[in-house]
C-alpha cells in the first residue's frame, strides 16, 4: 500500500480521534499501524496522530475488563493530569492550571476568572524560588529573575495574584 502525503488542512485527524473511541486491545495495534504508518506525516500531522494513538489505548484500556466497567469522569481527570505531568511537565513543582474560556460565556463562572492560587501553590512557589536562589547563587541569573524570585520568597505574590484560602 502506497502512503497517503497528508497536511493538517486535510484535517484526517478528526476520523483518527472518532476511531481511536471505538479501539480495544485486539484493534489498537491495527489502528497505531495505520495512523502512524500508512500515511507521509508532516511537522503537524504526526502530532495528531501520536494524539490519535494515545486515545486510543486510553478508550481501549477503559473498555477492558480491567477497567471493572469503565473509569469515571473523576478520574478520568486525573488521568489527563497524570498523562500531561508525564508527557510534557515532569520536572514542574509548583502546579498546573488549564482555562475552559468557554466558561467566559455563562456569568456563574466568574470565580474561574479571578487572579488566585491555592495556598499550596503559593508555598510550592516560595519553596521552589528558594530552592533556585541557593542553587543559583553563584551561577549568571538575571538580576531581574534573582530579584523577583528575592520578592517571592519575601511574600510578595507575584502578577497582581492573590492567595485564596
């Protein structure tokens, strides 16, 4: 079979991710296979397809047995989070944050909007500034970072943030 040259303009993603639903554990090499190999990929189309891959061994693990029924909405929040942290912030200490801006279109979400951080992620913040101070203490900083990371550590929270209790 001759591979397909594909653009993200083609917009073949939007088949992969309504497949990837459908994947068990017998099915997914297949689909991996085809997604990642049929096809001449771009600097954008591999991403949607690895995108594609991992949905779909996460909907084929959620449809096994040992998923005792499928996982909840719950956790499958902590799923993305745990995969997130994995993939692309494993060395982050202080904490992730993802916006919904739709929420911007119904007025109970005002509170989603307001400039605050938990109190954990404040004190995670400060342990951190001062961990890079004493690690950098030596090092060439920018006397802006060292100073602002001083002022974190000095309680001043930074960007107009405010702590919520």
């Amino acid at each position: 079979m001759d591979k397909i040259a594909i653009t993200e303009e083609m917009h073949v993603e939007k088949e992969w991710f309504e497949q990837a639903k459908k994947q068990t554990f017998e099915t997914l090499p297949d689909f991996m296979n085809h997604v990642m190999n049929d096809y001449i990929h771009d600097y954008g189309t591999v991403c949607h397809a690895v995108s594609a891959c991992a949905l779909a061994a996460a909907w084929a693990a959620n449809d096994s047995k040992g998923a005792r029924g499928g996982i909840t909405g719950f956790q499958a929040a902590f799923v993305m989070w745990d995969f997130i942290k994995q993939w692309d912030y494993s060395s982050n200490k202080c904490g992730l944050k993802i916006v919904d801006y739709d929420d911007m279109l119904y007025p109970q979400y005002d509170h989603k909007f307001d400039k605050t951080i938990s109190s954990n992620t404040w004190e995670a913040l400060q342990e951190t500034a001062k961990e890079l101070l004493s690690e950098n203490e030596n090092s060439i900083v920018h006397p802006d970072v060292r100073e602002h990371w001083k002022s974190i550590v000095n309680g001043l929270v930074p960007f107009g943030y405010t702590v919520k209790k």
